[in-house]
C-alpha cells in the first residue's frame, strides 16, 4: 500500500454562471450579473490538473451535478420570473469547489485504519444545500472499495458543515499518523459563520480520529467579517508547514502553540499584516493555493495569477521564495473564472490520501484522459451564459446533454 495525497478536482460544470449567491464572499457579489464563460472555467480548470499532472503528482477529478436541479426548483416551488436567486440556486455549477466536497481523514488518522470521508451538507447557502446527495453518490463510487474507505452522510442539520475547505492535516509522511485541525466559527457576525463547531466535531467523532491527535480552533471572526467566508481562504497546510496569513485564527499564536502541542515539528510559515494586509490576502487569495511536495521533496505553492497583480503580495512571495525557507517555489496558474466566484486553486480540488489502486480508476485523470475532457467541453460546454439565459429551456438543454455526454464518455452514466 503506497499512501500518496490525490487531488481530486471540480470538473466546472455547463451552467457556470455569476449569480451572487453567496453572502460574505466579495468575488461572488461583485462579480453579480457578470456574463460567465463556461467553456472557459472548465478549461482552466483542466490546465491547473495538466500542470499538476505535469509535476508527477496523481490527479483525479469529480464531476458537475445534474444541473438545472429540477427537485430544488419543485422543493422550492420557485416562480422562474419571481424568484430569480432562487431560479440561480438550482442552476448554480457550486460543486466545481471541491474543497467543500467532503472531509476526509487519512487511513493512518482513524480507529479502524480506514480513509473516512463526510460529505459537507454545506447548509448556510441554499445553492450548495442541495449539492451532498449527488457528491456523496460520486463519492459512492470513487471510493466505492470497502476495504479501503468508509464515506458517511452528512452531518444533519442544524450544524453547518463546509468540508475541507476548513480543515488541515499535519503529518511527518502520508503513512504515518497525522494531526487532523478543524477551523470553526462562531455565529453572530456581519456574515455567515459557515463552518459551526459542532459539526467539525461531529465529524472528528464519526472519523474514529485520537483526541489526542485532533485539535479544533476557532477562526478569526475579523477575518470572516473581512470576507474569509472559510479558512482556506486565509490558510493552508501541507506536510509540516502551516502557511497562514497572521489574522487568520481568533488568537494565532495560541493556534499555533495547540496544533504544536500535538505536532510537535510544526513549521509556521505567517505572512504578517503588515506584508500583506488581510484584505489583500482575501482579494488575491494567495492562501487560497495548493502547497504541495513535489517528488523532489520539495513544496511549491500553486497560487492564483491575480497575486502578481499585487506588488505587496508578490514582494512577499518573492520574499519568501528566496528565504530558503520550506515553500520553495510559488506558480501562478489562471483560474480567473472560479476566481471571480470566490473560488482559487484551493478552492477546486478536494485532497484524499490514499493508494491511487484503490480508487475507481474513472475518476482518474491521465493525459488521454484529459485531452478527451478537453474534447467534449470544447464541444458541448456553452462559450457564455448571461444572467437573463438563466431559466431557458434551451440553455437547460444544453448544460443536459454536455454533462451527458461527459459521463458517457467515462462510462459513468450511472450519475445520470
Ligand atoms: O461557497 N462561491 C463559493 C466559493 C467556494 C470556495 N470554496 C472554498 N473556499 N473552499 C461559495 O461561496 C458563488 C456562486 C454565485 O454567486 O453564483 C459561490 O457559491
């Protein structure tokens, strides 16, 4: 059994579209009523897993949600003319975030030696409440071998749960055991506290995980009124390393001193606000990238274009690269269409530690596999949406028979 980290992105789905659905995440409301490019996200998306690829590390994918989803659309007994937020809901391409796919912990984290995943029921916004069945059954199926994997259901509402994307694993090497940190926040700001502590309990809890090797902390309520509507916005670790912007926890350095407690070897890499202001940090998302150890041993940090357009953010960066510290290189990858939804390269890949063997192999990504995406989005993806082709039969159509034909083509039209 070779344990190795997957990275398991979000397909974009057809209806991509900018609908400022999501209370407290500046891109998606300002980039409200913006003309979205389909075609053009979901080949970003698919340059970002090339490169990855490219760099010698195994890439998997998941797929976009029947879209427009017409059980929400009859749950809610929405009026298309009336009811326009709610008409975007139902059509909205959100999983492409995989990050808020699931939880996952690693085999060597939980009492039955088993890799556990919970899907986030991601209750705050209505678009994303509707996305856990349908990712659980893609789950289902990618991690379908019960030898290896134990996928729950969600944890039940009322406590809200947005996945990976507040959640970080410390470990010396994917096959040892790991130290497993949930960020939370607590309600009663300007906006949406969407990760609640229970439900990170919850699901330590329902992972089998050690107390002793699992610590939970809270966000800094600053940074959620700032726009850090998760802590994937403001951090991300890898390895050893926390990489983290100093505002990013209620209390850093007692944050620090926790996970220390119970990792012992960590490396705290903080950007302090006096580089970078944290509304810089959220505006380019420089957190929001994946650190990743390349085969070489050596970690780089794929980030966001846009934080070459800052000069404060790209000094640090350049800063940092030359400090000889453990982030060795930083790569900007364009991925400007989930950007302007609030979604960076973090954002877009749900990380699973696992033996690649052991996941069904359709959800793998090779180069022929990716030529073949390619392919069929170049062909059946829509170039743009408008806000007013939301709610158009026609344009239903289309999403349909792209994702259609996406799944035939995996031989996974079991999803229909
Ligand atoms: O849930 N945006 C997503 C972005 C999710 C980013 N994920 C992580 N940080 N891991 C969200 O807020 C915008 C949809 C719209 O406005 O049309 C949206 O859902």
């Amino acid at each position: 059994m070779s344990l190795q980290e997957i990275n398991f992105d979000g397909i974009v789905g057809p209806s991509h579209n900018y609908a400022g659905l999501s209370l407290g995440n500046i891109a998606s409301a300002s980039h409200k009523g913006d003309p979205s490019y389909p075609r053009a996200a979901a080949l970003q998306g698919i340059g970002k897993m090339r490169g990855n690829m490219a760099r010698g590390l195994a890439q998997g994918f998941l797929l976009p949600l029947p879209r427009p989803n017409v059980q929400t659309l009859r749950r809610l007994a929405v009026d298309p003319v009336q009811d326009r937020a709610l008409l975007a809901a139902a059509w909205s391409a959100s999983s492409m975030w995989t990050a808020n796919a699931a939880t996952v912990s690693p085999a060597p984290d939980t009492a039955d030696g088993k890799c556990h995943l919970t899907p986030a029921n991601l209750v705050t916004m209505v678009h994303r409440a509707q996305e856990w069945r349908d990712t659980k059954a893609q789950l289902d199926i990618a991690f379908g071998n019960r030898d290896h994997f134990t996928v729950h259901d969600a944890v039940p509402p009322s406590f809200g749960d947005e996945g990976a994307a507040n959640h970080m694993r410390f470990c010396e090497g994917h096959g040892t055991p790991g130290v497993e940190v949930f960020v939370y926040g607590r309600p009663g700001g300007k906006f949406p506290a969407r990760q609640h502590e229970q439900a990170s309990r919850t699901v330590g809890r329902l992972h089998g995980l050690d107390p002793a090797r699992t610590v939970f902390i809270e966000q800094n309520p600053a940074a959620i009124e700032a726009g850090a509507f998760h802590n994937d916005v403001v951090s991300v670790a890898n390895g050893k390393v926390l990489f983290t912007h100093e505002e990013a926890f209620a209390d850093g350095p007692t944050a620090y001193e926790a996970i220390r407690a119970a990792f012992p070897t960590l490396e705290v890499v903080e950007v302090p606000s006096s580089a970078v202001s944290l509304a810089e940090a959220i505006k380019t998302y420089l957190f929001n990238a994946q650190l990743l150890t390349l085969p070489d041993g050596t970690m780089a940090l794929v980030a966001p274009d846009e934080c070459r357009e800052s000069a404060s953010v790209w000094a640090w960066c350049a800063a940092m690269v030359a400090s000889n510290g453990p982030i060795r290189q930083v790569i900007p990858v364009d991925v400007r269409q989930s950007m302007a939804n609030g979604g960076g390269p973090a954002c877009l890949r749900l990380r699973v530690v696992a033996d690649p063997a052991t996941v069904d192999p359709r959800f793998m990504l090779s180069e022929s596999k990716a030529e073949l995406l390619e392919r069929i989005i170049g062909e059946h993806w829509p170039e743009q949406i408008d806000p007013a082709d939301i709610g158009q039969e026609s344009l239903a159509a289309t999403v349909r028979t792209a994702r259609g034909k996406l799944l035939e083509s995996l031989d996974l039209q079991i999803l229909g």
